[in-house]
C-alpha cells in the first residue's frame, strides 16, 4: 500500500513532544503544506514560524538549543538543508549542537515543482558535516521510526522523505540506529544497496532478477552517516558484485559513501544508480524515474553490468 510521508510526520513529532517537553518545532512559512498546524494547535507556545527566512530558521534553532531545548526544523530539503548551509555548518554541526533537521520534497520525487525544488545534493552536503547523522527513511513506519530515533540521540541529525507517497516496505514500525542498515533479501550474485523510495524499486530488481536466475541481496541503507559498512563489506565478499540506488546525485551521496568504503576494505565491481550530474526538471515522478534512469529496470541493467565485470 502507498501512504504519504506527511501522514505520519506530524504524529511521529507530536508522540515525541508528548512525552518530551522540551521538544519545539521550527518551519519557514510551511506549516499548512507539511500539515505542522496540528502542532501548533496542540502546543502553540512551542510552535514558531520564521517566515521565508530559513538561514534566520536555523540560527534560532542552534540558539534554542542551547537552552537544552530539542528544536526540530521542518521544511522543504532543498530550503532546509543547501539554502542555510552556513548556519548549519558554523551554528549547529561546528559546535555539535542538538538540532534535528527533518526535510520533505528531496528527490526527483518532488515532480511538478521543478528543478528549483528539487534536492539532488542534500545527501552529500550534509554527510560531508563532521557530527551530523543522516537518515534516508524508506517508507511511513520508517519514517516514525527514524524520528524517535533521532530525538533520543543526542547531537545534529537530518531525515531525508520523499515527497508524497511511498509504497509500504514494513509491516510494523522497526527501530532504526545511527549506522545500521536492514538486509530485506539475500543472495549469491550481486549486492543493490538502496535509500529511501529507491529500496521500492530494488525489491522490483531483486524479483526481476529472480525470474532470470540471478539472485540478488537487497540492502536498504537507511543510516547514510554513519554507514553501515560491516553489512555491505560482509554482503560484497558474497556476492562480488554491488550496486547502489538513490533518488539524488550519484556524486557524493549514498553511492559515494559504499564506493569510499568497499575500495579500502574489499574492491569489487560498482554500478551507481542515480542522477548523473544533471539538474532535474518538472514532471510526473514516474517519467523523471524513467527519464533519468532511476527505474526497477535500471538496476537490473546495472547488476548484470556489475556481475558481466567481476574477475
């Protein structure tokens, strides 16, 4: 079943802030369209609204933190993450304050509303902040998941969602921690290690793959920073063979981060699905997908490629 990310936001952050007082919400003009009105109508002194102001956003958020406040930032990925990245660099990871950063729309998945909006680079700017944990949530009871996780944890931390719908890869919510990772599928042939709605289309690889006798480990990566580098070097040594798949650049992302691990551990061949230094555009998310190669049958293309390299 399809469900949108935006569901289960709001609760997952309203369960958190029942329980923990100190929790505060922070948006930039975006309450009504990230459904953040229920917030403030259940808590309105911990509510604020910055307006169009996102650089002034996080600034506030790294000052509120240091109060021993939990601020959660909530937005739009490419507004919430490149926009004030040096109020996130100088104010919240350089001193390693307790600000949680949760960004919508990131992805080609952001469709119609163009290339402006769309987010292809936040993985790599914010994995490449020392302190800062990265999280890809891969359906709505990861998402739950990954937000009750992340309050717990103390220090920076960024959840990446999609735009809208994500089809269910769990039945129930599963605990997620910072570096670890859920191998979905195993097999003998190649490795694909996905993120977020990437990990929908993996499993429609694996399955395809299946049907032509190749066997397939499906790896959903949904700690980005730090990586979960035992499970994929572990897989790599059975499979030889891996490919990674995200809806982002494949320059400096969940790709970057498997590459920069299996070459100092364990070399194998490498397929990178993803968005190959281009720009996005306005479109259907399906047509994206299919226009810029981030479809189920990408990733076979890129596993018998990867399997066809292996010594």
């Amino acid at each position: 079943m399809r469900r949108s990310f935006r569901t289960i936001l709001i609760d997952a952050i309203m369960k958190n802030a029942k329980d923990n007082p100190q929790v505060v919400v922070l948006n930039a003009d975006s309450a009504r369209a990230l459904c953040l009105t229920k917030f403030g109508e259940s808590y309105p002194d911990r509510m604020f609204s910055l307006g169009i102001s996102e650089a002034d956003m996080l600034a506030t958020a790294a000052g509120m933190s240091t109060t021993g406040l939990i601020p959660i930032v909530v937005g739009f990925s490419m507004f919430v993450t490149e926009k004030p990245f040096e109020q996130i660099r100088q104010a919240i990871a350089y001193p390693n304050l307790n600000v949680k950063i949760i960004a919508t729309h990131a992805g080609l998945c952001v469709g119609k509303d163009g290339a402006t909006h769309q987010a292809l680079e936040d993985i790599a700017v914010m994995r490449v902040l020392p302190n800062f944990k990265v999280f890809v949530a891969a359906d709505v009871s990861q998402t739950e998941s990954a937000i009750d996780s992340m309050i717990l944890h103390e220090g920076p931390a960024y959840l990446r969602l999609g735009r809208d719908l994500a089809e269910d890869i769990y039945s129930e919510p599963k605990s997620i921690v910072p570096g670890g990772s859920d191998t979905l599928t195993e097999g003998m042939d190649v490795t694909i290690v996905a993120c977020g709605l990437m990990v929908e289309q993996a499993l429609k690889a694996a399955d395809e793959l299946k049907n032509m006798g190749v066997s397939a480990s499906v790896i959903n990566a949904y700690s980005v920073k730090p990586l979960d580098e035992n499970t994929i070097i572990s897989s790599a040594r059975i499979t030889g063979a891996v490919v990674s798949a995200e809806d982002h650049s494949v320059i400096g992302g969940l790709g970057s981060a498997i590459a920069e691990t299996l070459v100092k551990n364990y070399p194998v061949p490498m397929e990178f699905i993803g968005v190959n230094d281009h720009f996005g555009e306005s479109g259907d998310q399906d047509e994206l997908y299919k226009k810029y190669g981030l479809t189920h049958k990408n990733i076979v293309e890129a596993s018998l490629k990867a399997i066809n390299r292996k010594v």
